[in-house]
C-alpha cells in the first residue's frame, strides 16, 4: 500500500469534513499535518458510524469492528477483517503510529462516548457529562497531543484533555436545537433542576424557549469559558506551529462561546456558527500568535442567581 496515497486519502477527507479543525491542521509543518489529518480520519469515521442512520445494534457492532481495529494497531498488531492492508485510514493511522507517540489507545475513549450517544445516555450531574466530553473530545485532545509532542506529557496531557472539554460543552450549546430534535439531551438533569426549567418542544418540535432556559444557556457558557482558561494554560508547552494549530481550533469554538455567551437566546433560535473568513482570521491571528490574547469570553450575567 502506498502510504503517501493513504495520507492524501485522509488529507481529502479534513479537508473537506472538518469544517473547524482543518484551519488549525493546515497550519502545521507537513509530517505533523498528515499524521493529524490520519487522526481526524479515523475520529470522522466514529462519528459518522454513531451519527449515521444504521440501526443501533448495526451502530454498536460497527463501532466494535473500529475498536477492534485500533486496538490492534495500538498494539502493533494487523487490524482484523476487512480493516486491513486495503484500508487506507489505517494504513496513514498505522504509519503516523510509528512516526510520533500516538496514545492510539485513547480511540477507545472516543468510541465508548459514541456508544453513549447511540444507547441514548443522558447526563444527571456535570461530572457524568465531563466524563463523556472526555471521551469524545478530551481523546482528541491526548491524540493530538502525541503529534504536537511536549515536553511534559504527564502535565500537558490534563490540560489538553481539559481544552477537549471545553470544545465539546462548546458543541453542546451550539447544537442544543438540533440535538433535541434527535432526541439527545445532553445537559445535566440537576442544572435544569437547579433553574427550573425543562427543555420541551414549541408548536414546530423545537425547544421552547423561555427566560430560566435562556438563563441555563448563559450559565453553561460560563462554565465552558473556566475549561477553557484551564486548557489553554497548555499553549505555552507546544512549539510555535503545533501552538498555532491548538490556538485556531480552540479560538474557533472561543469565537463562538464569545458569540453565544453574548446572545444566549439565539442558541434557541438558530444554529450559531461563524463564516469562513472568520475562521480563516482566527488562523491568520493564530500564526501570528496573538488569537486568544485577551479575547476571553466576557462573563455573562444570569438571573437566576444560581450558584456556580
């Protein structure tokens, strides 16, 4: 198998399916560029199996075969069944394996949290949801890591997963319309508890919004933006690219949380997202090292005067 036909293959499906993180990939030099884009490849593949439209035990067998598969890669072992010498993904995955110090392990982190996702889980208290951003967000995070190196791993290794953490609560309110009219919610019971609201649909099978849940929306961005503090202290471990590469993935989703935290009704209303020349200036900024300076998100207020 030609291996440099194996990173193009991955490097196509970045380039075209990760929407955010391929600005942040973009910047790095070319070997930790591809071995990354293999790492979004095969995470794309996990997602896609839990997000797409097999039936659940279909979903939960696949997700099964991918671990298998990884697992023998992490143990320098052939992949099994058809995931073999023919699967491109693997083959880039495999090589960036041996290339830099990969915790390939921690893809069994991000299938246990699709597994949640396609069992249904929902979430009592935030440490059950911070357990699950850790597993399909955090995971990220350790794996990227591996490609940016360190020298610390032990300590860079928390923050990295703690900055995964603050994506995921990040993708969380941004996506709290869509995700609620899939049937996932996955807010902790005890906040909507804690604020007196519920999510319920309105007359078109949306959530209804009303101002406790508006209150919710603004206090979850709040606790997205200390994750963040906490994960960025990791900037200063990576070198000048791999930094850069952290900083516009991150200052990406920050650009939004900053949005969201700023308007918490439209997260109730429409999809936030950013346009294309805004991502592609949070790079810019990134490169030049000055994307996070100083633009944390602004403390929301709530009303509600829950505790925090």
């Amino acid at each position: 198998m030609d291996v440099a036909a194996a990173y193009r293959h991955c490097e196509e499906i970045t380039w075209s399916q990760a929407r955010n993180f391929s600005y942040g990939i973009r910047l790095l030099p070319p070997d930790k560029r591809r071995a990354l884009a293999a790492v979004y490849a095969f995470a794309r593949r996990i997602d896609d199996i839990g997000d797409g439209t097999l039936p659940p035990a279909d979903k939960l067998a696949a997700l099964a075969e991918a671990r298998a598969s990884v697992t023998a890669l992490a143990g320098g072992d052939t992949p099994p069944g058809d995931a073999g010498p023919g699967d491109l993904v693997l083959v880039a995955l495999a090589d960036a394996g041996r290339g830099f110090p990969i915790p390939l392990e921690a893809f069994g982190e991000l299938i246990d949290g699709c597994e949640a996702d396609v069992r249904g889980t929902s979430y009592t208290t935030f440490d059950d949801l911070r357990n699950y951003c850790r597993c399909v967000a955090g995971s990220i995070g350790r794996l990227s890591l591996g490609v940016f190196g360190t020298r610390d791993v032990s300590a860079a290794a928390p923050l990295a997963d703690a900055l995964g953490v603050a994506l995921q609560l990040t993708n969380i309110l941004r996506d709290i319309r869509e995700d609620y009219r899939d049937g996932r919610i996955y807010l902790p019971a005890e906040d909507f508890k804690r604020f007196g609201t519920e999510l319920r649909p309105n007359g078109s099978g949306w959530p209804a919004a009303d101002p406790k849940l508006v209150d919710l929306v603004v206090f979850e961005a709040e606790r997205a933006r200390d994750w963040y503090s906490r994960g960025l202290q990791l900037m200063p471990m990576l070198d000048r690219r791999s930094a850069a590469c952290t900083g516009a993935m991150a200052g990406i989703y920050f650009r939004l949380l900053q949005n969201m935290a700023a308007a918490p009704e439209l997260v109730l209303q429409r999809r936030v997202s950013l346009s294309p020349g805004q991502k592609a200036m949070v790079a810019v900024k990134s490169l030049a090292g000055t994307a996070l300076r100083s633009r944390r998100p602004a403390r929301p207020t709530t009303t509600a005067g829950a505790p925090r």
